[in-house]
C-alpha cells in the first residue's frame, strides 16, 4: 500500500474509533469550536473536534451558515500588527528563517483552519458542499469572495492532476455512479436508464470520467465520446441512432466529444476539463489508431442573448439601414437555408470577448485547451433549450493533437483564435451589427 493510503487509512482508523471512545461535547457553541481547533495540537483531539464542526455546521439553518461564513471573513484574516512586526524583523535582518515567518503571517488563519477541517475522515467532501452554500451567499455578500478565494486556493491543491482518476464509464459500471452520470447530464439530457445504455454500450461510443479518492464514487467532470467516420453535424445524428456511424466495425476515424458535465458545483473554477479530453484522446488513439480527427460538437449557450443585445443596441440607435432581423424559427421555418446565421455565430464567436478571451464560456474552454473552431452547423441542436441558446446552432471544434500548444499559446499571449481556413467566407464585411 503507498505510504499516502496508508496515511489516509490510519486516520480514518484513529478518528472512526476516537469518535466511538471520546464522543464530542456539545457544550460549546460553534464559533468556540473553531477557535478550539485551531489550538489543539493533539491529533485525536483535533479530528473529534473537525468532525463535530462539520457535523454541526451541516445542520444550521440558511441564516446559520451565512454567519458561520461571516465570522471566518471577520474573525479569522491575518494580524495587521503582525506582519508588520516580521517585515521589519525580516528588513532588518533578510535571512530564510525571517522570510519564513513574515510568509507565515501573511496567511490567513482561514486557509489552516481548512487545512485541519480536512484532517477528519470524509471532510473533503463536507467542505466541497460547504462551498455551494458559500457561493450562494457571495452576490449579496460580496466580503465573503476573500474566503471563497482560499477554499479555490485549497481545493486547486488538493485536486490536482496527481490525484485524478481516470476511469471509462460502461453498462458493468456501478448503479450509484450510472445513476449520478444521469443526474448530471448538463448539456444533453439524459431521459432515462435506454437514453443511458445507448450513450455508454455501444461498440461506437465511450464516456471517461474523472474521480478524486477523497470523494468516493463521485464522477468529477465525466465526457460522451461518438466515434464515426464523419465529423457529426447534427447531435440528432449522435443521440437518435447511436449505430448508425458505424461502418467499418472498429475502424473509426472520428471521436467526437459531445458532451462534458461538471458534477460539482462546489468545485467550480477547478479546471479539469483540459485535462480530461487531452487525455480521452490519447486513450482513444492508443485503442484506436484509425482514429484522425478529435472533435467536438458544442452548444453556444451566449449567442442568443448577445445576438438579442446586439439588436436592442442597434434598435436604439435607429439605424434601420444596418439592422440584422432576428431569424424566424417558426414551425414553418426549421428548414431555412440561409439566414447569415453562420455568419453571425462567427462574428460572436470572433469578437465578442470577456477578458481579452471569447466571451462564449464554452468557446472559451475549447479554445482555451488548444481547439480551432472547424465548423459552425445551423439545425443541429433543435430541442427547446438549443433553439433558445443559439437558434439551433452548434460548433465543432477541432483538437489537433500537434497543434494544440500553439493555438493556446497564440490565445493567451494574443488574443489570436485559431479557425479553419473555409470558415474565412463567413466573415461578410456587408453583414452590420451596431
């Protein structure tokens, strides 16, 4: 067993029977609790009084755990007086010992008040619920984005690449985790237990997930991968008839990734997409050397309310003459073939930023990860929620294995988006937005 199991293990062992021998007292309020934990330096000491913490805070009402929130904003920073104190100590005598402790005190008590939570067995998982609740709270009580930059300061420590699981999610997988991929589905729904088995069974088609040994059976972000022989145009094509793409039994050239799911909101702002389909696709291409082309088949949850506040931007200016109509998606209207709504998707996709970076969330993760934008398909996406997002539109983007660093580095350095050279045609100088 490796030595950091063994670690876990053991404090499992010593807090799980600590907590049979010394059951915690319930005579102190909470906040004395947390002070208490932070002064104790006896280990068994330490885990009874983090679980009965988390135990405690779990029950508190909405009003209870604002001000549990509150009180670590205000009571538990740094000490003004001293930093101040070990940066004259370390100014007048600049030695490690000295730069050790003015970085010490620069730390909030917060992060080490975390840090022993975490001591407790299955205290990774509490304090990643305790976030949602956190970032609940943070609209109207803006003060409290200091503490939720420590528990992302944390959590991008703890959940490193290091110690991600990859693990291929199948129809032998466990019902608890099947029944999770259901519930987390965020891109495509899925409506059932036949949805579920035509999306994972199939000889053409793979979901890979993400799982962390602190949260157990807990997918962290998990990808729907359809493997064809085509680049996908339409998600109809992936969703409806799963065996239809595949013609030449294992002989795929595509892998198309259709859908990516987040199942943590507590742990939001922890990346692990990039490095869960860089990873897929290696898979892939070691169990499927056929394989040339790793696409996606995106939705385009911003452009409809940019393409609204574009119009409403134009409308007050009244400027009639440079006005683009909304397209008329209609019952009567599904066929259309030519809206120049390629034209605008482009546009946005190009130049609607937040940040220096596309202002699309989903671009900007595929663009971000090294992707081109390959294709822009109108039609492919016509459930309620694609014709509201992006009137039915949807992008592939490509991930060119050997292009990939040099498409994030022109991102982050120069705003530089990579896109397929026929897609050139779609930037019409004629077509006007205000």
């Amino acid at each position: 067993m490796p030595f950091n199991k063994f670690q876990d293990f053991l404090a499992g062992l010593i807090g799980n029977q600590a907590l049979r021998l010394f059951p915690p007292k319930r005579d102190l309020e909470l906040n004395d609790l947390l002070e208490k934990l932070m002064g104790l330096t006896g280990e068994i000491s330490a885990l009874i009084t983090a679980r009965e913490i988390l135990d405690r805070y779990r029950a508190l009402s909405s009003q209870g755990k604002l001000d549990f929130f509150l009180n670590l904003e205000q009571n538990f920073g740094v000490h003004p007086e001293l930093i101040s104190q070990s940066y004259n100590t370390y100014f007048e005598n600049p030695s490690s010992i000295n730069l050790t402790n003015l970085y010490k005190n620069t730390e909030p008590k917060r992060i080490e008040l975390l840090r022993r939570l975490n001591q407790t067995p299955n205290a990774t998982h509490d304090l990643v619920a305790m976030r949602v609740d956190l970032l609940a709270f943070i609209k109207e009580y803006p003060d409290l984005k200091v503490v939720d930059g420590e528990f992302r300061q944390l959590f991008s420590s703890w959940f490193t690449r290091s110690f991600l699981t990859l693990s291929q999610i199948n129809w032998s997988t466990s019902a608890e985790i099947l029944e999770r991929i259901i519930r987390y589905e965020a891109v495509h729904e899925i409506k059932d237990w036949d949805d579920l088995r035509n999306r994972i069974h199939p000889p053409n088609r793979r979901c890979f997930a993400f799982f962390h040994p602190a949260l157990v059976n807990e997918p962290l972000i998990f990808v729907e991968v359809a493997l064809t022989n085509t680049i996908p145009k339409s998600i109809t094509d992936i969703l409806d008839d799963p065996l239809s793409a595949s013609l030449n039994d294992r002989g795929y050239t595509t892998a198309t990734f259709y859908s990516i799911s987040n199942c943590q909101p507590g742990l939001k702002q922890i990346s692990f997409g990039n490095f869960l389909i860089k990873q897929v696709a290696q898979e892939l291409a070691l169990e499927f050397p056929s394989i040339k082309n790793f696409v996606t088949l995106s939705p385009i949850p911003g452009f409809s309310a940019w393409l609204r506040a574009e119009q409403n931007f134009s409308n007050n200016n009244d400027n009639e003459s440079q006005k683009v109509p909304l397209p008329d998606f209609g019952a009567s209207n599904l066929d259309i073939e030519e809206t120049g709504l390629r034209k605008l998707v482009f546009r946005y996709l190009l130049s609607s930023k937040k940040n220096g970076l596309p202002a699309d969330p989903v671009c900007r993760f595929h663009l971000g990860n090294g992707a081109s934008i390959y294709e822009i398909n109108e039609n492919a996406d016509l459930s309620p929620k694609g014709i509201s997002q992006s009137y039915g539109v949807m992008v592939n983007y490509l991930y060119d294995l050997s292009s990939i660093e040099r498409n994030h580095e022109n991102l982050f350095s120069s705003g530089k988006i990579t896109y397929r050279d026929k897609l050139s045609s779609l930037l019409d100088k004629d077509l006007k937005l205000i």
